[in-house]
C-alpha cells in the first residue's frame, strides 16, 4: 500500500523523536537501525526511505532534542521573558534530569560519543553547545560582555560535568552531592550555601 505524503512525513518525525530519545539512553552506538525502527513502530526496510544513513539520523536527532529542550526552557521563562540563574540550575540539576536521559539535555547525555562521530553530527553536537550557552548566558546577571561570556562557558562546563558525573556514580549520595554543589556554585543563583545566615554566636565566625 502506497504511503501517503502526510503519513511519511508522520512516520519520519516519529523515527526522529525516537531516535533522539534512545541515542540519549544508549548513546549513539548503542542501539542499531533494525531495532530503532522497531521502537518507533515501523519496518526496518523503510529506514533508507526517509535518510541517508544513521549519520543523518543522529545529526536530526540531535537537532530535534535540542529544540524541545528549548521550548521547555521558553516555557520556564518569567512572564517579562525573562530568565532566572536559579530556574536553569533548578531544572538542569535536579534528580528528575539525572534520572531520565532520554528525556533530558543532548549535551550531557552525547557529548562523549560526539568526538568519534561524522562532521555532521559533531556539527549537530556544537550547536547544541552554542545554543545551552547562549541559554546560560541569557540568564546570568547583567554585567560586561566578555566577562558574562566567560561566566556563561565555565557555568556551562560545570552543570554539563556535574550532571555527567552525578549519572555515573552508583552511590545516591554521592550523586546528590554532585548536583547539588554546583548548584550552589554558578554564577547569578542564590542557594542558602553562598549566603550563610549571620552566626549569633561570638565564638563562631561571622
């Protein structure tokens, strides 16, 4: 039975979101065409009707990921647009996203695959970079450009690496702990741990 332009484009966007949820889970190598295909429902031999290779795919995926992620962050924007520091580290380390990949930041879950990959999906993976830069870096505190762009990197850097780390530990404790201390370290939140309360005790440092 001949498929219908309509049905083809549905059966391609739902072997994209798949893909872009099991690459997530399993890494780029960790799951094959035949049985992406089975998850998304479809034939394995209707694969090369919709891509070129899995190269394209994954660059797709990756795309697709970072684009939902960024209707989430739109929608936890502040009714004036606005960003808060304390939501993207509320959201980006939290226990709900350590614990559900496929759902989660493309950055975190691939990073790590991306430097063996085509140039394609290394491009994929770098614009997915910029754009979680520019995302951190839309929601720090006002101040001068390079400086704010520094900032922007190394918060970057460190909620990508603690969240890599906290999903890598087998001790809950230890995990917790990764998220929560960096939390508190990024520039423009506001965690009791950076304003300790004034100690009314004359012995104890003030």
């Amino acid at each position: 039975m001949r498929v219908s332009k309509a049905q083809a484009a549905a059966n391609r966007e739902r072997i994209v979101e798949e893909a872009a949820r099991l690459f997530r889970e399993r890494g780029f190598d960790g799951i094959g065409v035949a049985a992406l295909m089975k998850q998304a429902g479809l034939t394995h031999g209707g694969f090369y009707g919709h891509f070129d290779s899995k190269e394209q795919l994954m660059a797709e995926a990756c795309d697709h990921a970072i684009n939902t992620a960024g209707q989430g962050w739109r929608d936890a924007r502040a009714p004036d647009g606005t960003l808060a520091m304390d939501t993207v580290a509320g959201r980006y380390l939290s226990r709900a996203h350590r614990d559900h990949p496929g759902a989660g930041c493309v950055v975190a879950a691939l990073a790590n695959d991306a430097p063996r990959q085509s140039a394609p999906v290394r491009a994929a993976m770098t614009g997915s970079v910029r754009r979680l830069v520019a995302l951190v870096e839309s929601a720090l505190p006002g101040g001068r450009a390079a400086r704010k762009r520094r900032q922007a990197l190394a918060a970057t850097a460190a909620m990508v690496g603690g969240l890599i780390l906290a999903r890598a530990v087998d001790n809950d404790a230890l995990s917790n702990e990764f998220l929560q201390a960096v939390a508190a370290e990024l520039p423009g939140t506001h965690h009791p741990e950076k304003h300790p309360p004034h100690s009314t005790n004359p012995k104890e440092p003030q």
